[in-house]
C-alpha cells in the first residue's frame, strides 16, 4: 500500500473541513486554507477513510458516527469496519457485473452467433441476451 494512504485525515473545528493527505502533497501540517486554524487528527488512516465514505454513501452524520466510536470504543469499530469492508466488496463485483440496458438485470446469457450477414460464413462472435427482457446487446 502507497505510503501517503496510511496517513491519517484531519479535520478542521472552526470550519469543519476535512483535510486528506495525497500522494502529490505530503505535507498535512500546513494551516487550513479556508480559516487558517489548525488541524485535529482524526486517528484514522485514508485507506479506513475511504472505505468508511463508500459504505455510508458520503452521509456526512453516520461518518462523523464511526469516527466518534473508533475514539470511544475500539473493539466496535473494528466489528463495524468489517461489515464496511464486506460491503464496498460487494458494491464493487456488483458494479463490474454485466447488466442489461434496458431493465438493468444481471442475468445475462452469451447466445453464439451462428452466422455474419455481411459474409454469409460462419462465426466466432457471441450476442448478450437478457434473460428477463430479452433485449440483445
């Protein structure tokens, strides 16, 4: 894992901005750019972070939730940080699989193409069928 992704968030009280590190700018010690108060750690790394963001959908209350939790009681966290990470898992096969454009199901069936129109020969090339709408695609 990148170096700059173990760096933990910072948040700013005064006006409530997060400040994340990147791989460009490693330097999280400046002042905050918007009221030029200083940083409060956050105790969590990026890469946690980030998945926390995934799983919650960016609601800003249930983040600010898990963060207040990591601080009061670890072992929840973590149990909570597990169930985060099985669903991002989740989220991303569900967003790679095939779906069908027109009603979005992932029943999807690769039916051989028998022949080409154009050449009038055999061929290789397979449709996507949609097995509840029967849309080709």
């Amino acid at each position: 894992m990148e170096e700059w992704r173990l760096e933990h968030v910072k948040y700013c009280n005064t006006c409530k901005n997060y400040r994340f590190p990147n791989p460009i700018n490693h330097d999280m010690n400046r002042p905050c750019p918007e009221c030029g108060g200083t940083w409060t750690d956050l105790l969590i790394p990026y890469y946690e972070y980030s998945i926390i963001d995934k799983a919650t959908n960016e609601n800003k209350d249930e983040i600010k939730r898990v963060i207040k939790l990591k601080r009061e009681d670890p072992v929840q966290y973590e149990l909570l940080m597990n169930t985060f990470r099985q669903k991002v898992r989740d989220q991303e096969q569900t967003d790679s699989m095939v779906k069908c454009p027109n009603c979005g199901s992932t029943q999807v069936q690769l039916v051989a193409k028998k022949w080409s129109i154009l050449t009038g020969f055999f061929t290789n090339k397979v449709n996507r069928v949609c097995v509840n709408c029967k849309t080709k695609f």
